[in-house]
C-alpha cells in the first residue's frame, strides 16, 4: 500500500514540474514579445522606437473626404449653373472665352441674348467671384481641423510617459484624457462642414440673385427698345394725319388748329424718344457691370427671347420652394452647426449618457478570469481621475456660452419655421404678379390691339370724310399708342415677374 502511495505521489510531483515549466516558458515568451506598430503600447524606458502619428482613424479620413468633394463641387461650377436655369451648351461654348475681355466685346457688340449674357454674368460677375472664394477660404478651416489634432496627438505622445508631479512613470493614460478627444474629431469637422455647406448657399444666392438681375435688366432693355420702336412708328403715323390735316385745312374743312395739336403731339414724341435713349444707355451700363466689362461699350442688336413657360398653381410651388431654397438652407446649416457645438461642448463638460464600462483603458492585460488581478473593462466610476484630474478635460468650468449657445439654437429654429411660413406667401405673391401679367399681356395683345387697330383705321378714313370732329381721330391716335406701349410693358413684368417667382423658389421652373 505504501508502494502505491509512493508511486501516485511521484508521478504527481512530475506532472506539475513539467506543467510549471510550460508556464514559465510560456511566460518568458509573452514578456519577450513584442507587439506590432499599430498597437497603442507604452515603450519601456531607454527603448527607442519609430513612431507614427497616424489620424484619427474615422474622424480625419471623413474631414479628407469632405474637403475634397467640396474642392471638387466648387472648381466645376457647372452643373450648379445648369439647375438654376443656365443653357449648358451655351456655358461650354462661352467658358472659353470668358476671361478674354476683347473677344467677349466683340461678341456683345453683335448681338444680345438672354442666356448669352446670364452665362457671361455667372462667369465673370465680381459677387459670384468674391463668394466663390469665400467658400474656398472656409474649406481650409477642414485643415486647421486636421492639422490641430495632429499637433495634440503628437504632443500626446511625447508626454504620455510624463506626470508633472511625479515625474517619468511607465503607467498608463486615460483613454478619456487623450488627444484628440474620442469623437470630437468628428464633431469639429461636422462644424466646419455646416459652415462651408452655408456658405455654399449663400454664394447660391449670390449666383441666382445676379441671374434675376439680369433677367430685369434684360426685359427692361426690351421694353425700351420696343418704346423706341412704337413711338418712332406713332410719329410717322402723326406725319400722314398731319398730312391729312394740311390737306383738309387748305380746302377749309378743318381749322388750323387740328395741325397744331398734331404737331405738338409730335414734338412731344419727339423728346419721348431722348429720354428712351437716355433710359436705353443706362440699361445698357447696368448690364455691363453685371457682366465686369467696361462701361463705354455699345450694345449689339437686343434678340427677344421667347416667352416664360406656364407655371403650376402656386400650392404645387409650396414644397418645391420649401425645398429648394437657399435661405432656408443656409438656417438648417446654422441649427446644424450650433447643434454641433453644443454637442462637443456637452462632451467635454457634462457626464457621458452611459457609465463607460465599455470603454478600453490604454492600458495591458496580461491575465484575465476569475484569478485575474486587474479586470479587462471598468466595473466602477470614479469621480476623479489619478492625481485628482478631473473626469472631463473641462469639467468644472462656467457655462455661460453653453446657455447662450442653446437659446441662440432655439432661436433659430423658430426661425427656420416663421421663414418657412413666410416662402409659402412670397410664392404665391410672386405667382400672382406672374400670373397677372400673363393675362394682362394676352388680352391686350390678342383682343384689345386689334380693335384698337381698327379703331384707328376707321376713325381716319372717317376724319378724312369730315364726318367725326379732330378730337375723336386723335384719341384713336393716342389709345393706339398707349395699347403698343401696354403690351411691351406687360411682356417685359412678365419676364422680370417670373425671375422672381423663380428666384423665391430656389431653382428652374
């Protein structure tokens, strides 16, 4: 009995000597190992060791992202000239001579074309140019971004083997402490996003601000032009009743007087047409300026262009306006933007939403189980850090800026939904001016103007007969007149009418 005793205790001590010596290896192993670069270790002292700053894995690559498409959007303006109602093939054909101030004269000075000139305001105008590079500045905030929280992680890593009141220790640093801060990479680079996106915007509204420009200057160049025209064509109208008058007063069926009032009324004509050429200059510098050329040029032959298209009922233009219009987005950016800087503020000062057990230390564990020394993950909060830091970078600090950044927020939310009230009035106020002209300009020039004509037409042969009195013949003369005058009126608001129906709905009708 005794025998076996012996032997089972033998063969026990063995197995654990070779067990023992398993787990010294075993740990040799482990203390000689060393761990791949992209691991965020802790170098021993003395130790030298080639170390990279590598980004923030999501936050930086996303900002990299964002900056280039930006770049990208804002070096190819072409597609956002085209969807605010910009001809395409005209921009291609123009783009080349854009920046070559004699060619683009010579052109001008053939003929002028509405969607020649807005291409040619879009190109050269000195608000779109200024607002472009406006948003270019603000794309370079995305490196500041970058370029910041590579300084911290560098800073970091020189000093995370340091505490000031101590001195060098090999201990460990809070995942909480670290630089940049967990997430607020993101969040920094979401602000800069906001701001860029609102800029954006507001260089959009530059853009369709100076097409409605020239779209009202255009149409008013038109309604000259065609002023000009019927007046030259009512004064030689004048000359053959006068004509007639003269002849009627010589072979004494009318009194000299008829010949007076005739030759009045031309000379009043006469001077309507120095003020439409003075009027017709002035036009003519105003559009030379929304183009960036100099003022001395003469205009060519002004092409009228064809009428605007029928617009829906301005119900249907509600949520089209709601959702394309610039000024309402650039309010969304700015609630973005501020709900960001609430949220990183929030971040670094208040307590998380969750206990952060789930947060890994920068810190190595070598057991784990039950034995183990030092759990993996947090099974407690603490209200401080080591050394007394606190637990937020920030914690402790007044916040007057964090109060006055949240009202600031819910202000413009409430702005946001009075300025959203508002676009569905400004629609459908510029839909019935629109609409108005519409209907004005087809009465007067498809039913008033032809009985005008004919008004006319009988009142002379009957003023010729001797049997209607002067006064009748010459308010025939004069409604005649006023009916030609009316109609390019009413064609040139419809024009400038719908430009700005067009410009409070954001986008092409």
């Amino acid at each position: 009995m005794k025998i076996l005793i012996s032997g089972i205790f033998i063969l026990s001590i063995l197995s654990v000597s070779l067990l023992y010596a398993n787990y010294d290896s075993m740990k040799k192993d482990l203390e000689e190992y060393t761990p791949q670069k992209s691991f965020a270790i802790i170098a021993e002292p003395g130790i030298q060791e080639t170390e990279t700053f590598p980004d923030d894995a999501h936050g930086v690559a996303e900002i990299k992202t964002l900056k280039m498409g930006y770049e990208r959007e804002i070096s190819n303006p072409n597609s956002r000239f085209v969807e605010m109602g910009v001809d395409e093939k005209i921009l291609k054909r123009l783009s080349g001579i854009s920046s070559d101030q004699d060619a683009l004269i010579k052109h001008i000075q053939q003929k002028i074309r509405l969607n020649e000139i807005k291409v040619i305001a879009v190109l050269r105008n000195p608000a779109i140019q200024a607002a472009q590079k406006k948003v270019m500045a603000e794309i370079q905030s995305f490196d500041q971004v970058m370029n910041l929280d590579n300084t911290l992680t560098q800073y970091a890593s020189f000093t995370k083997t340091i505490n000031n009141k101590v001195g060098p220790l090999k201990g460990k640093d809070s995942i909480r402490m670290s630089y940049p801060f967990p997430g607020l990479s993101s969040l920094k680079g979401r602000i800069v996003q906001s701001q860029v996106a609102m800029l954006i915007e507001k260089m959009q509204i530059i853009n369709k601000q100076v097409l409605r420009d020239i779209e009202t200057v255009y149409w008013d160049l038109i309604f000259v032009v065609k002023s000009t025209k019927i007046t030259m064509e009512t004064i030689d109208a004048f000359r053959r009743l006068e004509g007639v008058a003269t002849s009627l007063y010589k072979s004494g069926k009318t009194s000299f007087q008829d010949v007076i009032k005739i030759n009045i009324k031309i000379e009043e004509l006469k001077e309507d047409l120095v003020t439409l050429k003075a009027k017709k200059k002035n036009i003519e510098i105003r559009i030379l300026e929304l183009l960036s050329l100099p003022a001395n040029i003469d205009l060519g032959k002004t092409v009228v262009a064809p009428q605007p298209p029928e617009t829906p009922q301005a119900e249907a233009l509600f949520p089209i306006a709601r959702e394309h219009r610039q000024e309402l987005k650039v309010i969304q950016f700015q609630i973005r933007k501020l709900t960001s800087m609430v949220e990183m503020s929030e971040s670094m000062i208040e307590a998380p939403l969750t206990l952060g057990f789930s947060t890994s230390e920068n810190d190595i564990i070598n057991t784990t189980g039950t034995n183990a020394p030092k759990e993996a993950f947090a099974t407690q909060t603490m209200a401080a850090m080591k050394n007394n830091s606190p637990t937020k970078p920030l914690y402790g600090l007044d916040e007057p800026w964090l109060a006055q950044t949240r009202q600031n927020l819910s202000s413009l939310r409430q702005t946001l939904v009075s300025q959203e009230n508002a676009t569905n009035r400004m629609v459908r106020n510029a839909w019935f001016k629109t609409d108005k002209n519409r209907r004005e300009f087809s009465l007067y020039q498809n039913r008033i103007l032809p009985l005008a004509k004919s008004s006319l037409d009988v009142s002379t042969k009957e003023y010729e007969a001797g049997s209607i009195p002067f006064s009748q013949v010459i308010d025939s003369y004069t409604y005649w007149l006023k009916v030609k005058l009316t109609i390019a009126k009413k064609q040139a608001d419809l024009g400038t009418s719908f430009a700005e129906l067009e410009n409070i709905v954001g986008k092409k009708l």
